[in-house]
C-alpha cells in the first residue's frame, strides 16, 4: 500500500470503508444510488439507470492472473471489444453501451434498468425493439444479466441454455440483440477468449471438489449435507443433483423447476454477488430461492433447515474481495492493459485494434476528466486548482490519442508510434499522479458525488409549485 | 430595490446594442489588435443574453410561462456563443450565471423551474441573473483579451463540444441542448476567424486551411434536427481533431500550446 493509499483509507473514506465493510461482511452488495438518465432527446427511455456511478464496482480476476502472467494480446483485444461501444450498433453505441456495461468486470449489474426492457433491476429484455427492431419478439421477456464468471465452466450458454457455442451465443448478442456490425473473426475470437479468462472470484470457504473447508459454521455443514440429501417424495432428485459441487454446481442441462420452461442450471459460485436470482430475476434473495424449491418439490423444509440452507447458499456463493472501489486506481488497471495492447498493436501494425484502443480509451479519459468538476459544479469547493489540472491532464490524454488516430489515418505508422510515446508519457507520468492527488475532490469521493447528485435531483425533479 | 436597479439596466439596454451596430471591425494588423476587434463581438453575444434575461423579467411579471421560455432560450444564444471567453476569463460569474448542476441559480437554476416544474417564480433567480450579466456587460469594457487565453477558450470549448451528450446534454429540460452546441460552435467559429485566421494564414497557409475546415466540420457535424440525430463518433473525432490541430498551430503564430482549462499549466 502505497503512502497516498494509506492517508487515503486512514482519513477521507474511513466510514465509508466501515460501512463497505460491514455490508460485505453481511453479504450485500453496497451501491451509491446513482443517477437515472433523463430527458426528451436522451437516447435511452427516461428513467433508464444504467449504474455507471456506482461507488463500488465487481472486482475482476483473469486466468493469467492466476498464473501471475499478463493477459495475453488477444485476450487484452477480446477485454478492451468488451468495453467498447463500437462494436455494438447504433442505439448502443451512442449511449455509451458495451458489453461491459451489463457485465461489469465480467460479472453482473444488478442495478440497471431500462423502461420497458427491464421488469426490476438488473433484468434486461434482449429481444425488446429499442437495440434493435429486427431482433424484436414482441413479447416484454426480461432475463437477468448473468454474471460471466467461470463461463468456460457453464456451457450450454444463454438462460435457457440453447447455444452449445460461446462463440456463437457472442455473435449473436453483438449482431442480433444489439445490431452490431458483423465481427470479424479474429475480434469474435479475442471476445471470446476474454470471456473464457474471466474466472470465479476465490472462495476461502470452500475446499476440493467443492466441499466446504474446515473454517466452515455447524449451520453451513448442516446446510451442506440437506443440499446432498434425497428429495423425500422422488429420490432421484437433490439439490447437488442437478448442481454437483465438484463440477461448478452446474450439471450443463436445462431443467424444468417449476418457474415457466427449461431452463439451464446456473452455478452458485459466487452467487452471493449475482442477484436477482432464476431466470427471469423473480427472486431476491436466496430464502425466496429455497421456499421455491420447499414449495415445487414438497421438501417439507423445517425453519431451521431453511436456515442451514441459506447459510450453505452463502458460504457457497461467497468470494473473497468481491469488489473495488471505483477510483483513479481501479481505471488505471483497465488503462495500463489496454495502453500495453495499443502499443503492440501499433508494433504489428494492427489497425482494427489500433482504432479501437484509441476510441476506447480516448472515451474513458474524457469521462475520467468528467469526474473531476470544474468551477461550475457547487457541489465541490476545495482545489479547483488541482481539479483543474487533473481535468487538462486527462484531457491533453485524449487529444494525444487523438493524434495517433490522425497519424494512422493518414498511413504514417512511425509517427503513430512516435505519438504513442507521447501519449505514455502524459498518461502515466504526468496524468496519473494529478488525478489521484486530485482525486479526494473528484466524484469518485462517495460524499462529493452524493452532494453532486442531489443537485442534478433538484434540477431535474424540481417540484411543481402553485401558481403564487 | 434590486428590481429598480434591473429595471433600470434594462431600459438602458436597448441604447447599448443600438451603439454597438455602428461600431466596425479594424483592420487588425497583430494578434492583440485581431483580439480588440474580437471585443465587440463577444460585447454585443452578452448583450443579447442580457436583453433576453430583461425580456423574461418581463414575461414573469406577466405570468407567461410561454413567453418566458422563449425568453430564456433567445438568453441562451448570445450566452453560449461567448463560452470560449466566459469559462476562462471570468470563472466567478461562469459559476453564478451557468452553474450546473445546481438548481438554486443561474440559468439552469430558472430552466428548471420555467421547464421542469413550469411555473414562473423565478422572479428573485432571473433578477439575479440580470444583475450578473450586466457585471459582465460591464467588464467587457476593460477586460484584457489575451490572445493565449482565447486561443485556450477555443481549444476547451472544442473539446467539450465532443463529450457524450447521450443523457440529453446539459440543457435537457429545455430540449436545448443542441441549441448550446451549435452557439458554441458558431462561437469558435467567430472567435477564431476573427482573432486568428488572418494571422494563422500569413504565417503557415497550410495549417490554416486544415484549422478552418476542422472547424467547418465541427459546425456541420452539429447542425441536425435532433440531438439523437448527432453522430457522436464523427463529432468526437471533428472536436479532438480540432483541439490537435490547434496545438500545432499556437507555435506558428508565436502562442503555446493551449491549455484545456483555464489555469492549468
């Protein structure tokens, strides 16, 4: 932990950390409310809450890391098409919608929710009108924004488990639901190698083949062997039956639970984190979860069953260090990834990648800088100065992009690559320290950004008055 | 009280534009003498907020909610087309009469009220807004137009042309937003062609051509019927490519580089 990290956490956000703590420590996910998109000429329906404001964002963990590498080219390729727009079409990408967006990290958004996609938070319908009209069934069928974690474990993909291919399910996510131009092979297979790195958070609960380790509660144990065990009025079936431990508590088949059609089975492996549950989000919680099953299957579950059970679910569906705080730390670990990338795709003269670090990243600065108000935002008064120099760090970032957009449009890769130690040097050097000095009176501050959005509440809910 | 001095700023108004009509622009010979002439451009854009923010005083004391609306939009022209001056040169009365978001005062403060909750009590905000502008009006007179702080408030207003604006913009409750940015774009068009663009082409022609059509891209690419109708990838790329090409240009005509805020260095 670095000197600043440490004043940090000691003074500034110290009771934000204690109630982060005790919320994790309870198994509950804390946000920052944040802000709905509004207004006529928005893209977006009014009332569309897409959380990119939240304090806390899932903490993310590729198989390289896991091996202590770096992620490779194409998988760095396949991330950074994940978060960008770009490769999605029209509606999408004018609102600032990717992949990423949806499955945050490459886990979930419990909290999004558009008007007339969404049925409660975190629900989305992908085959409704506004993405794209061709894709429309006409039927208002939200499905819950699955986490991505594990994928490569949960095959057959979709909710209903209806494409055997991830490869095929992407394509169809980027064509069909969201009328993105045809991928070409070689960005279909880096999205999906990208999504066959994103892995489980580490459970510190659990043990080989699934098994609770010895750190676990008597109520978890018992929870443990009622998952095992029988159910009374047909044997054949259990809860591990269909999600065996040893196999990410998934069995690859769809099954009819009693919730409307076949559905796949979905793994509990940090499912704590994965609310709303079932397919259609209908659940909140995992007691609703196991009154379903007591109810569809007679369980005849005693109170303290329910219990052991859920206390099971949790230590289940647990992670270690679910989430980051989202700050000028958390972008620059996407930041440095995606800057290596646009240097070897400079290198191999990659112009698909090339085009697509720079509006990537050149999107992410301008919205870095956006963090940081200027003089018209009375939510903040302290450092302007520095707030400043934060803000035209981040932007001189983007027009160093910028520049080395123009120079491969203009077929000169030397300059390209001349640029890009330009633009090194700006970010890490001079961009980084400034907007982390300045990051206290940014909107990454949980109390600023509150203070923040109160006043856009005011300015956009102003109350209707009686005529005086 | 504060309503009588309004009233009185702005029935003097009207005499003010009046005298700004006859005045034409010099010859201008260097920079600082372009940046003078530039004077009663930006002179008469605050006026023309001023007279609009006079006019819905007008309209509230006649409960016209319609009237004042039109009035605040008219306000908003005048107003956005100076932003390459306001946001830098005067950062204290930026914040009174454009804060945002703050819906206790300033233009976005009585577009809420006239807009969101649509009624006219805003009487206390707008006479405020009036006294503001007119502290401004009045500083133009004075004010030093330093051509490096105007070739900075180009450079930041082009940028921030390019920001996403998928939320509806800044002014959404009015539905205005695209008004905002075609004003501000037609301000750095009309600041630039008057401060710079004699200068800039005596000494590297080439780069003048490519600032002048950088710039005519950015007012094309804003001039749609509809904010949703904005291809906002195309306007990024024509407001970065702006923001470039004015950094290379500074040094050509004896300037630095421009900062992308004001009092950064």
């Amino acid at each position: 932990m670095t000197q600043y990290a440490k004043r940090w956490a000691n003074t500034l956000w110290r009771s934000v950390a204690v109630t982060a703590a005790v919320a994790l420590l309870l198994g509950l996910p804390q946000y920052a409310t944040s802000f709905p998109i509004d207004g006529d000429q928005a893209v977006l329906p009014a009332g569309s809450e897409l959380n990119e404001d939240a304090v806390y964002v899932p903490h993310e963990i590729l198989r390289s890391e896991y091996r202590g590498d770096r992620a490779s080219y194409v998988v760095a390729l396949g991330d950074l098409a994940f978060n960008s727009p770009s490769i999605l079409g029209g509606v999408a990408r004018r609102a600032g919608i990717s992949c990423g967006t949806c499955h945050v990290g490459g886990a979930n958004n419990a909290k999004l929710f558009i008007p007339g996609l969404s049925t409660r938070p975190g629900t989305f319908d992908t085959t409704g009108a506004l993405f794209n009209p061709k894709a429309n069934n006409h039927l208002f069928d939200p499905v819950r924004i699955p986490s991505l974690r594990g994928a490569r474990y949960l095959a057959p993909y979709g909710h209903d488990g209806r494409m055997a291919s991830l490869r095929d399910f992407v394509r169809n996510v980027i064509v069909g639901e969201f009328a993105g131009p045809e991928p070409s092979p070689a960005l279909l297979d880096a999205i999906v190698a990208y999504i066959q790195e994103i892995d489980f958070l580490p459970n510190l609960k659990l043990g080989a083949r699934g098994r609770l380790n010895d750190t676990a509660s008597e109520a978890e144990r018992r929870g443990e062997v009622l998952f095992a065990k029988p159910f009374p009025h047909d044997p054949n079936l259990s809860c591990a039956g269909c999600h065996p431990p040893a196999s990410a508590f998934v069995d690859h088949l769809q099954h009819d639970v009693g919730s409307g059609g076949l559905h796949k089975t979905p793994t509990l492996l940090n499912a704590n984190f994965n609310a709303p549950y079932f397919h259609d989000g209908r659940y909140d919680s995992f007691d609703r979860v196991v009154d379903h099953f007591d109810r569809v299957y007679e369980l005849g579950l005693l109170t303290q069953d329910r219990s052991d059970l859920v206390a099971y679910l949790r230590a289940v569906g647990d992670a270690r260090h679910p989430f980051d705080s989202d700050g000028v730390t958390t972008r620059f670990k996407g930041i440095s990834a995606f800057s290596l990338l646009l240097a070897q795709a400079i290198a191999v003269r990659d112009r698909g990648a090339i085009d697509l670090a720079v509006d990537t990243l050149g999107g992410g600065f301008r919205e870095l800088a956006e963090q940081f108000p200027d003089h018209r935002d009375t939510a903040v008064t302290g450092a302007l100065a520095e707030r400043r120099m934060a803000r035209a760090a981040a932007k001189d970032v983007v027009i160093s992009l910028r520049r080395i957009a123009m120079a491969v449009s203009a077929d000169d890769l030397d300059a390209a690559a001349a640029e890009y130690n330009t633009y090194y040097e700006l970010t890490f050097s001079k961009a980084m320290p400034l907007l982390r000095g300045a990051e206290p009176w940014s909107l990454f501050n949980p109390a600023i950004r509150a203070a923040h959005d109160a006043e856009r509440q005011r300015l956009l809910r102003a109350p209707a008055q009686t005529q005086r | 009280m504060i309503r009588a001095v309004e009233s009185w700023i702005c029935s003097l108004l009207l005499g003010t534009i009046a005298a700004l009509a006859i005045v034409s622009q010099a010859g201008a010979a260097t920079l600082k003498d372009a940046a003078e002439s530039y004077r009663h451009y930006l002179i008469d854009d605050i006026s023309q907020a001023l007279a609009g923010a006079c006019a819905l005083r007008e309209h509230l004391i006649d409960h016209d909610l319609d009237g004042a609306r039109k009035a605040w939009i008219a306000a908003r022209v005048g107003w956005e087309r100076s932003e390459v001056f306001t946001s830098g040169f005067v950062p204290e009365l930026d914040q009174q009469i454009d804060a945002w978001p703050d819906a206790s005062h300033g233009f976005h403060g009585i577009e809420a009220m006239l807009f969101g909750a649509g009624h006219t009590h805003v009487a206390a905000e707008t006479d405020a807004l009036i006294a503001h502008l007119a502290d401004l009006r009045a500083q133009l007179d004075h004010v030093d137009l330093a051509p490096q702080r105007m070739l900075n408030g180009i450079a930041r207003l082009a940028f921030e042309i390019g920001g996403n604006k998928a939320d509806g913009g800044e002014s959404r409750l009015s539905g205005t937003a695209l008004n905002d940015l075609q004003s501000n774009a037609d301000g750095i068009a009309l600041a630039y062609r008057v401060i710079f663009a004699d200068v800039m082409e005596a000494s590297d022609p080439r780069i003048a051509a490519a600032v002048r059509a950088a710039i005519e891209r950015l007012q094309a690419a804003v001039k749609v019927p509809d904010l949703r109708k904005l291809d906002a990838d195309r306007l990024r790329a024509d407001s970065e490519e702006l923001v470039a090409l004015l950094q290379m240009a500074a040094p050509k005509i004896g300037l630095n580089k421009p900062t992308l805020e004001e009092g950064a260095r």
